[in-house]
C-alpha cells in the first residue's frame, strides 16, 4: 500500500497493491498510522474475496467464497478502534464479468488491478465494545 495524495487535513486516498489482502493492509495501515475513526470508501478489483452475512440468531457469519476477478463496484465502512487496536468494518458490492453483482460484509479480498481508497478520518476514535446480546463488536463511542 502506499499513500497517493493527501486532499486535506482530514481526508486521505490510499492505493492498495495488487496482492495486497485488503482488509488486514487497511487495518494495518490504520494501526501504523494511529487512525482510530475514519470512514471508508473505495473502488477497485480483486481477484478473491469472501463475503459473508451474519446470522443474528446464531450470532454467526455465513461466508460465500468467490474465486473470480471481481469488480468492486462499491466499498464502504469504517475504522474504529478495539481494545486499543484499529479494526475494519468492511462491506463490498462486488460485480463479475456479466455485471452480476454480489454483496455483503467484507471477510477479505486479494486485490487485482488496484483499489483506490479514500479515508475520512475523524479527530477523535470510534470505540467498539463486544455485544453479548448481538455477538458482534458494536461502535459504542
Ligand atoms: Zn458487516
């Protein structure tokens, strides 16, 4: 990953690699750089991605493994920080080569050509806390 071009004092655009996995590069990136509350939203391709959807009443992931080059048409999400690290929450609209789409959260993607990110980062951290009643590490603060 390097960084491009920084538009403003609160906003960044970071180009993800091809080979880069794209959520832990991200998360990474985030870490080194002490992001702790940003926003995400991106562009680019991918080779192979996992998206899942969660089961509230089973308080688990089931996750669709794709094996394909992929379009992302869409990425959204944010970084927040957990037990004092930064962590990705990541959802993708992806497309395949019929423009057929699939979507979901995030598990992660191997990036193809390039994927071109932009960070709105905020001045102050967004906490996540574990929900026992949900099962999952909801933004709390
Ligand atoms: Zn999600």
């Amino acid at each position: 990953m390097n960084l491009k071009q920084k538009q403003s004092s609160n906003v960044l655009v970071v180009v993800l690699e091809k080979g880069e996995e794209l959520v832990s590069t991200l998360t990474s990136f985030c870490q080194e750089n002490e992001i702790f509350g940003a926003w995400v939203s991106g562009i680019g391709a991918v080779s192979k991605a996992e998206l899942a959807l969660y089961d509230l009443s089973k308080k688990e992931y089931h996750g669709k493994k794709f094996s394909e080059p992929l379009e992302i048409a869409s990425l959204s999400g944010n970084i927040a920080k957990l037990n004092g690290e930064a962590t990705a929450h990541l959802h993708a609209v992806l497309s395949d080569k019929k423009m057929k789409t699939y979507a979901g959260h995030l598990s992660n993607a191997v990036v193809a050509a390039t994927c071109e990110v932009r960070l709105e980062i905020f001045d102050a951290a967004i906490t996540r806390k574990h929900n026992k009643e949900i099962g999952l590490n909801l933004i709390n603060g």
